[in-house]
C-alpha cells in the first residue's frame, strides 16, 4: 500500500462525516475512497446536499473526518491537529472557495504575498510570485487594490494566484466558478487548465458537468457516496462528433 | 511571524477608525486612573508629593547651639545630604487675643537643594525686606493670616516683639499640617531671628536630613543620636511621622475620587471588552480565511493578541501624557492640595498602566480565542445570526405595532453577548453620571442653604490689638450685621485619653449659636453641649451622655444634647455657651467674633467694610465656604461626566458597526419587503435605542437609589452626619435620558450614511 | 436537406456547388457537410414538386451550369418553413427503453447501465467543450453550445433516473 501510496498526492480510504444538527444526525459523507496521482485533475461532482464540499473539506483539513484515512503525499494526516495542518496547508495546499473569500482588510496584492509569504518564502520572493502570477492572470494593475473592488470573476482569479502563490502540492477548488457569470467561469476553467498543463494537481469540486469535464477523472458522489470513477478518455474528434450536432433539416 | 506583521499592518490600515477607538480608550482609562489617583493621593496623603517637589529630607533635628554637623556624612553612612543647620527658635504670634507659639527658622532668600519650602501665593524671603516673613500653609489657614497679614512676632521671654508682614505661604514636607503638629513654623531671615531673639542660648540649630535608603531611617537616626550625643539632641522628627500626621485629611474627597475612578474604571473596562470582542467578532470571516491558508489557532490568538497589545500600548502611551499635562490644570483650584502634593507614586502608576494592559490583552484574548478555534469552514460560510421572532413580537406584529418597532427590538437581540455588554458598557456610567448630578445638586443645596450644615456665620472676626468692647462697639455700629456671638475657643484635655481636643464656646446658654441640629437640641442650659458625629465618635460618646473634660486644670462635665453638623475644624467640633466656662472658673480669653450678616449682604463686603472701619486694626474674615473647597468635587464631576459619557457613547457606537454586517442584508431584505427607506431608518434607529433605553433605565434607578445613602456615608465620613444628600431632580434626569436615547438613535444609524440608496442587489448576494 | 436549400435559394438563384460551399460556410464544423450527389438529388425532387425551377447557363471555358431558382410555390413553402414553431428535440428513448427494459433482459444492474450513460455522455461533453473553443464564427459556436446544454439536460436526468432507482 505505501508504495502505491507515494505516487499519490491524496488518497482517501472510507470516509465519513456526520453532523449532529438540531436534534437529528445528519450523514454528509459516507465512506468515500478517492485517489490522487500528481499532475492529475479530478472533479467531484453530484447533485447540491451529496457532500461534496464537506469531503473537499475534509481532504483539506478544515473539517476532521468522523473516521477514515486521509493520506497526503504518503503522510497519514486525518489525526493531524488543528496546528498542524494548519502547517501543512501553507506548505502544500492551495485553496479556492466559491465565495472567493479574499481577505477583506488586505490589498489584492498582500493577499497573494501573505499566502507566499506563509509558504515559507522570503518578501522578495513572496513579491516576485505575486508579480509573476497576477502578471499572468492579468491582475498587474489590479494589485494594489481592495477585494471588494473587484469583480467576481477578477476575484476569483486573485483567489486562484493566492492559492497558487506557495506553489501547492495540491490544489483544492470549492465550486470555483459558482458564483460567477458563464464568461468568467470560462475564463476561471481555462486558468485551471492551464495550471494544470503545468503539472498542477487539482481536485476540484463542483455541480457543473460541464466544468467536471474538463478533468481527467471525474468522481460522482450521491447521497454521501461514490457512485462512479470515470476516467475521461480524451476522444478523439472533431472526426467523430456525435449525433446530438446531426441537424433535423 | 512576518505574515502576521504583514496582517496586523493591514488591519490597522483598514479599520483604522475602530483601532484608534480602542486605543483611544486605553488612553481615557490610564488618563482617568492617573488623574484619580492623583487626586486621591494629593487629598489623603500629600505627603509624598510634597516631600517629592521639596526634595524633602527624612530625618529633621533640633540640635543644641553649636553643634557641628560638618562631620556627620563622614562618619555616618546612608547620608546623601544635609539641609541647614538653620538656627530656630520658639516665639509667639499674638492672633485673636491668644498667643500662639510658633517656631521662627532662618533662612536664607536662596531656596536651599534640599527640604526648600514650597512657596504657594505670595513669595519667599527676599533680602530688602527684613520684616517679611513666611507662613507655614496650614499654620496660617489655621490663624486666618494671608499674604499681606500683619502679624506681631514676640520672644518667648516677651522682651522683645517685632510687627512682621506676612509675605508669602509655602508648603514643606519638614513637618506634619497644623494644628495637627506644633508649634507652627514661620521662616524669617536671619536678622529678623537675632532681632527677636538676641540670646544665642535661646536658640538651636535645625538640620535635615536626606539619607539613601528611607528604610534605614531608625539605624541613621540612632547613629547620628550616637555620634552627635544624645544631649545635643533636642528632637528628632522621622518622614514616617510627618507622612502619617498628613494622612487622612480629606476622607470626603478620597473616597469620593475613589469610588469615581473605579466605577469610571468598570465601565471603560465593559467599554474596551465591547470595542474588542466586537472588532474581533466583525473579522471572524476573515480569520476562518486565514485558517485555510494555514494559520494555526494559536497563530491567530497570537496575531489578535499582539495586535491589540500594540493599540494598548500606544494607548497607554498617550494616556500617561494626557495625565501628566492634565494634571495640573485640574488640581490647579485645590485649596490646600496643589499640584505638588498630587504625585502619583509609581508603585500606582505601574498597577494602572498594568492593569489596562491586561485587561486589552484578556478582552482580546476571550473572543480571539474563540475566533481562533472557530471551524474555518464555518467561518468562511459566513454564517450569520440566526433568530426568530420572539412570541412577543409575534404577538406585537399582530396587533399592528409598527413592523419598523417590533424588527429593530428583535434585531437587537439576535446577538446576545453583544446586546448584555452593551447595556452594562452603558448602565454603568448611566448610574455614575445620575450618581454625579447627585453630589452636583448636594453642593447646590450647600451652597444656597450653608446654615443647613452648620455654617450660620459669615464672618469671623478676631480682636487684634483692639479690646472686646472696642470690638464690639464697631462690630454692632455696623448695619450689615444682623447678630454677633462672642466665642471662644480653648484646648480641653480628655481625661483617660491622651488627646486634647479643640471645643468651642459659642454665644452664651441663652443665646447660643444657631448650629445646624440634627439629633437632640442645642445647648441651652450651662454644661450642655453640642458636638459633630466625627467628635463623638473620637471620644466614643453618645447623645444624652456626660463627658468631664479639663480646662487648664479646671474639670468641667458636659452633657452632650445634641448632634450638630458643622464642617470646620476637620468636623470635630465640641460646643457650648461660653457661660459655661466662665461658671466653672475656667480662664476664657475672648477668642472671635462670629457674625450673621443681613440676608443679602455678600461676606466680601462685610469684610472690607468692617476693616476699613477700624482702620485694619480688625483682622476680618469670611468663614471658608466648604462648598468651595468642594469645588474640586465640581470638576472631578464634570470631568468624570465628561469621560463616562465617551466610554458610553463607545459602547452604542460599537453596537451599532457590529450590527452593521448582520444589518447591511436585513436593510435590503427589509426594503424587498416593501419597507420605505424612513421606515429601513427606523428599525436602524430603534436596534440601538431599545439597547440605550434599557441601559439608561436601569443605570438611572439604581443611581437614584444609592445616591442618597452614598452621599450620607461620605458626609458622615466628613463629619457632617447624615441628612444633607438630594437627588438631582426630576427634570435633570429626564433631560439627561432623553439626551442619552436620543444621542443612542443617532448612534444606530451612524455606519448607513446612506441606508435608503443602497442598492438591495449589491448585497443580497452571499 | 429540403427546407436550408430552399432558404438559400430565396436570397438569389444558384447552382448546386454554390450552395454546397454557402451550407460550409454558414455552418462550418458544427454540420457534417453534404456531398453534391445528395444536393443535386434533393434540388431534383424539389423542381418535381413545383418549388423551383432550373435553367441551363452556358459556358465558354467550361461545361454548362444548372442554375436554380425559386418559384412563387417555393417562396411560400420558406415562409411557412421559417414560422411555423419546430418541435423540441426528442428524449433520447433508446437509453430509456433500456433503462426500463434492463430487469427482462436479466441484467438488473441500472446504476451499471446509469454510469456507464453517464461517461459516455461526459466524454461528448469534453469533445463538445473543446471544440468550442476552438470554434469562433458564430452560428456553428451557437449550435455546439445548444448540444451542450443539451447534453447536461440528458445528464441531469440521467441524475434524476438515479435518485429513482437507487
């Protein structure tokens, strides 16, 4: 297991979730397994309410799994206190959210140096990436302005350089584009492509099949479980389109 | 570490108008702390300021004529420096008819490095003038002589006697306040000593001592004792005598301040909590973000907590400036205390700079630690408060209150914590300040009404050269005076105690002296008397019982009749008719006069009047009006006031930012709704009045309800008994309410400078 | 084939490799282009039934055209084409009938058969999203953007399917 384990960045093995909420116990997550390998970019998907963010969560420990084995890079990590995943994810992870969840107090550009910064660069180094990756997501001029400025889409783009900024092992997205307009959400897909043209590993979740779709490998959850784990084989087109593009005429 | 630098800058930088407030606070505190505790400490133990701004010496002696001192630092240790040798020696002042002894010490118009006497109005020695001297501040308050007095100086033999010009009043730390310590002390410049004094035999030379270490003080003394031989040695006074002879000479202000400083204490400590724990709680979304990104709980306790400790550092900063610049202004009208005397020691200081410290440090550190274990997730969902209506507003709306009311009430509540500090942070100076406009209305009273306490007579008026019937016969030739008593004032000495108390025969058992009575009834008959609750309680007696006392040799028994409020003499007062005296063959020297003026003619005039009349051969004086010297309660009042109500207005104004996220999506829901941009107002306005409302209520009854018994417990403290404290009235403290709530509706609706045009999709977004 | 050569034909008169090369142009990518017989065949049997007419045009240089030109009948039979409401796609039946026909056939796995749908329809998806992207006029941009919100409908209720028979 652990040889097949080093080659993963993240493996999950029986998790589950429950939540004690007013009275009646409520079951998020029920004894998912999930796999990792690097470079790879795999989507969670399923209807709202199938635990999708919860297990997200989970694998980046903001939330501690009622039992089951987290794995990140070889290391067990479900048992990890608060501290030390906190340490683990400025080092190796890099968070999305729907909501951007930009740190509201802090200029576009401190919000991507604070990540750098936590990953343990120096602040010349922590200024050279913010440089570099909103120079990439066409953010430059934006950088010394307040979040709350910003469009969405921009936004969400600042949060992609922020979780981005520590060069993550592993890159977490919650419902990336949920919350934005089908132009940006486009624009925010391509910059995950790209990222992951790069080598980046992405787990991302999300309710749009048309988004999943774009991963190598997408995970079907349903009530809390995985239903399907389907490889995306990249079909070769555009010599077989499909019927659905057969005009009635 | 750097990250959360970088953090803390950031945060400063964006809500900079709320870390100025918190900071802002820390500074009232410390400043009001400070400026308590100096007054407190000018007012009960002047001493170690005095001996701070006089470079007092420890250790004071008389010595024989000629003995040297030269050798002493040599051959004892300890000794940083020797003030004088001065020579001094024993005369009396001739005051009212009475020969007072006093001690006349020469010195020199150069103030001296160590133990130079505090000049408080006038000026000190100077070389021209030999006849000028300078009183001792207490000493002269207590034989009504001022800055341009004339006094007649005799030696003890009564050979010689010089008229001396009073030319200035200082303080000094040498020795403890008359007539508490005697005799009192008079400088004079040498020539006018060897004038009064020819004989050298009559003098002794007086030095003090400044010794390293104040602890050593009783090893320094038997040393020097030994050195110097012990018949040399005529005296020797310690810092711990003169400091314990000066304590405790104002309870009534002491307390007072006391007891405002620690409630102003209270309620800015619920104010900074509030401030704090409310910037924290708005920044819990950004701290569960910091949480992903990899801040520990510990990181973000840490950053809240450094952060904080630096805007209470600053804070403390700025406080202990303020104090320091305030101090004198406020002290500035103190009779009797001067800026001098009100040296916080720094013992206090540091008890005060530490203890708003860490109060800053525990209000962050409750919530901090709370937004530290915070789920991130949760915080990044940005859970908002939940409520429901309460049956209550249910019931409200049903009955077609106005919907704008019943939300903005239920609103206020949906925070719990909040809601509770809120109404403590403004409760509490609400009590304070209806506390406050108590004393305000007492001092009124005592200003309007001075008989009510004892303080019938206007003006006093001492002999001088002249004899009684003269003094009589210009006193009644005068048409402002309504009533003269002759009175006298003599020592008596307790039998069984080892103290001598100062009694006083005012007018005679037929006529007697219109006290104030509060319990029993003036003397009316040889030996009865009358005395203050402080001097009953000294002498452990009660109305209705008998006290023997000696006059000069001769017993005299009392029976106390009553209880009197009169707030002279430190409130102990033993009075009677001068018939008595004279019955029992006690010497009765004719101390003063005390005269009821016409009702409407101002003491100022009778006094100028009646010393222009016999050609300044009278020495006339206003009786001090205790109301005056309780200005200082006046200011410390407004003062106090002023603060509480800064630290209460925090306290609403923090409410209402807190609300201000929770509020910002009702505002739109409510106007999706259908509710008009003046009705969304309303329920703004209503959230922080229902709050203040409650607080002010509460604040207002039970600062009514102790009002009275405080004022009494201070007063009886004072020597007056109990029965002169008034609430202030009713439509004081309706204005003051109405002022609060209406300043509270303001408040609530501060941070929506523009509730009706903000656009409700701009924020009915997540 | 009928009714889009007739539209076209509407505008001006045309040969058969002039609409051929206007169908490419118009759609693009997106239509799998016709080859000329099956032009040439359809144009036949539309100047049978009276909606056009042809005529020879000679050439110098080169063999004579057949050029085609719209009749009163034709212009009508556009019109009536182009506003009468066209009806919706049909749900895919084929997935249907298997999906309630599975349990007789012996093979009772639906969640099997679901998935499986479900990646096929994933994998077109993926195809249609690239080459949207790579598409930049704009009716074929429009038309693969119609197949792919058709897509995730099918997806959708293949997803409701599930929560049916799971």
């Amino acid at each position: 297991m652990t040889g097949d384990g080093e080659r993963l960045v993240l493996r999950a093995a029986g998790l589950t979730k429950g939540f004690a909420g007013d009275g009646v116990a409520v079951t998020a997550v029920r004894g998912a397994d999930l796999a990792l390998k690097h470079g790879e970019f795999v989507a969670i998907t399923g209807p709202s309410g199938a635990g999708k963010s919860t297990l997200l969560h989970m694998l980046g420990g903001l939330e501690r799994p009622t039992s089951g084995e987290i794995w990140l890079n070889g290391q067990r990590v479900d048992q990890l206190s608060q501290a030390r995943w906190a340490v683990l994810r400025r080092r190796h992870i890099g968070f999305v959210f729907q909501f951007f969840n930009l740190v509201s107090n802090m200029t576009v550009a401190d919000n991507v140096e604070l990540a750098a910064i936590m990953g343990g660069a120096s602040r010349k180094q922590a200024q050279a990436r913010r440089e570099e990756l909103l120079g990439e997501l066409g953010l430059a001029a934006k950088a010394h302005a307040a979040p709350a400025r910003l469009s969405g889409g921009e936004q969400q783009r600042v949060a992609l350089a922020r979780a981005m900024a520590n060069r993550p092992l592993l890159l977490l997205a919650d419902e990336p584009t949920g919350n934005l307009d089908s132009g940006a959400s486009r624009v925010v897909l391509g910059l995950l492509n790209r990222v992951h043209a790069d080598g980046q590993s992405i787990l991302l979740v999300t309710h749009d099949l048309r988004v999943a779709s774009a991963a190598d490998r997408v995970i079907s959850l349903f009530d809390g479980m995985v239903v399907d784990d389907a490889p995306m084989t990249t079909s070769p087109h555009p010599t077989s389109l499909p019927d659905v593009l057969k005009l009635r005429g | 570490m750097h990250a959360m630098l970088r953090w803390i800058r950031a945060d400063l930088r964006a809500s900079s108008a709320r870390a100025i407030v918190v900071a802002a606070m820390a500074a009232g505190v410390v400043t009001a702390l400070l400026l308590s505790a100096g007054l407190l400490q000018g007012a009960t133990n002047p001493w170690q300021g005095l001996f701070t701004a006089t470079k007092g010496a420890q250790i004071w002696l008389h010595l024989a004529p000629g003995t040297s001192v030269r050798s002493l630092r040599s051959q004892v240790g300890g000794i940083e420096a020797i003030a004088g040798p001065y020579s001094a020696t024993a005369a009396t002042v001739a005051t009212g008819g009475q020969r007072t002894r006093v001690e006349l010490r020469a010195m020199v118009p150069q103030l001296p490095a160590i133990g130079r006497p505090l000049v408080e109005s006038g000026r000190w020695l100077a070389t021209g003038s030999l006849t000028g001297v300078v009183l001792e501040d207490t000493f002269a308050q207590a034989i009504h002589a001022g800055v341009s007095s004339v006094l007649e100086l005799d030696n003890v033999d009564e050979t010689a006697s010089v008229r001396v010009r009073v030319v200035g009043i200082a303080q000094t730390a040498d020795q403890g306040f008359y007539p508490d310590q005697t005799p009192g002390l008079i400088w004079v410049l040498p020539g006018l000593l060897r004038q009064i004094e020819p004989n050298a035999g009559h003098t002794e030379e007086v030095v003090g001592l400044r010794i390293a270490s104040p602890a050593a003080t009783g090893l320094v003394v038997q040393q020097v004792v030994t050195q110097l031989g012990s018949s040399a040695v005529g005296s020797v006074s310690t810092w711990q005598q003169v400091k314990e002879s000066m304590a405790r000479r104002d309870p009534l202000l002491g307390l007072l301040l006391a007891l405002f400083g620690l409630m102003a204490l209270g309620a800015a400590l619920l104010a900074i909590v509030n401030v704090t724990s409310g910037r924290v709680l708005l920044q819990t979304a950004d701290l569960g973000m910091l949480k992903t990104l990899g801040f520990t709980p510990v990181q973000v306790m840490t950053m809240l907590c450094a952060e904080h400790a630096l805007l209470a550092g600053c804070g403390i900063a700025a406080g202990l400036i303020a104090a320091r610049l305030l101090m004198p202004l406020l002290l500035g009208g103190v009779p009797g205390v001067g800026a001098a005397a009100a040296t916080v020691p720094a013992g206090w200081a540091a008890v005060i700079v530490c203890g708003t410290f860490a109060a800053v440090l525990l209000a962050t550190a409750a919530p901090a630690w709370q937004a530290g274990r915070v789920r991130p997730v949760a915080a990044v969902r940005a859970i908002l408060p939940r409520g429901h209506l309460s049956r209550l507003a249910s019931i409200a709306m049903a009955a077609r209150t106005p919907p704008a009311l019943v939300l903005g009430a239920r609103s206020a509540f949906v925070r719990r914590l909040p809601a509770a500090l809120t109404i403590g942070g403004l409760a509490l100076p609400m009590m304070m300040i209806t506390i406050g406009l108590g004393f305000w209305s007492t001092l009124d009273d005592v200003q309007r009404h001075p008989a009510d306490i004892g303080l019938a007579a206007q003006v006093t008026v001492s002999p001088g050269p002249l004899t009684a019937a003269e003094t009589l016969r210009l006193i009644r030739g005068d048409p402002q005076v309504l009533k003269t008593y002759t009175c006298v004032q003599a020592e008596a000495l307790v039998p069984g105690e080892t103290i001598t108390i100062t009694t006083l025969g005012m007018g005679t058992s037929r006529q007697p002296y219109p006290f104030h009575v509060v319990q029993g009834h003036l003397y009316r008959a040889p030996e009865q008397a009358v005395a203050t609750a402080a001097l009953l309680s000294t002498l452990g007696l009660k109305v209705g019982q008998f006290v023997r006392m000696w006059f000069g040799g001769v017993p005299v028994t009392f029976r106390i009749v009553g209880r009197i409020i009169d707030p002279q003499y430190g409130g102990q007062v033993l009075a009677y008719g001068r018939d008595t005296l004279t019955d029992e063959g006690a010497a009765t020297p004719i101390g003063f006069y005390s005269l009821i003026l016409r009702p409407g003619v101002s003491p100022a005039a009778a006094v100028a009047r009646l010393t222009r009349a016999s050609q300044r051969r009278l020495s006339v004086a206003e009786v001090p009006d205790p109301a005056d010297q309780l200005g200082i309660v006046r200011d410390a009042v407004a003062v106090l006031i002023a603060v509480l109500a800064v630290i209460g207005l925090t306290s609403l104004v923090t409410t209402s930012l807190l609300g201000y996220r929770d509020q910002l999506r009702d505002v739109s829901v409510l106007r999706a709704m259908g509710l008009t941009p003046v009705q969304v107002r309303a329920v703004l306005m209503t959230r922080t009045t229902v709050l203040a409302l409650i607080a002010v209520v509460i604040g207002t009854i039970a600062g009514r309800l102790v009002t009275i018994d405080l004022i009494s417990a201070v007063s009886r403290l004072y020597g007056l008994g109990s029965g002169i404290g008034s609430t202030p009235s009713a439509g004081t403290l309706t204005a003051t309410v109405a002022l609060a709530v209406g300043v509270a509706a303001v408040a609530g609706i501060l941070p929506f400078r523009l509730p009706g045009r903000l656009p409700a999709v701009t924020v009915l977004g997540p | 084939m009928r009714m889009p050569l007739l539209a076209l034909l509407a505008k001006e008169p045309a040969h058969g490799y002039e609409l051929k090369s206007q169908l490419e142009l118009i759609f693009g990518e997106a239509y799998p282009a016709p080859n000329i017989g099956q032009i040439y065949v359809t144009l036949q049997r539309l100047e049978r039934d009276g909606l056009v007419c042809s005529q020879d045009v000679v050439q110098t240089t080169r063999p004579n055209k057949r050029v085609y030109e719209l009749t009163a009948a034709g212009r009508e039979a556009v019109i009536e084409w182009i506003d009468k409401p066209s009806e919706g796609p049909r749900v895919r039946d084929e997935f249907f009938m298997k999906l309630a026909l599975s349990p007789m056939a012996g093979t009772s796995d639906r969640l099997g058969l679901i998935n499986r749908q479900r990646r096929h329809y994933l994998a077109q998806l993926r195809s249609l999203s690239e080459l949207a992207v790579e598409v930049d006029r704009r009716i074929p941009k429009l038309l693969i953007e119609g197949a792919i919100l058709h897509l995730q409908a099918d997806l959708d209720w293949l997803q409701r399917c599930q929560e049916d028979f799971v």
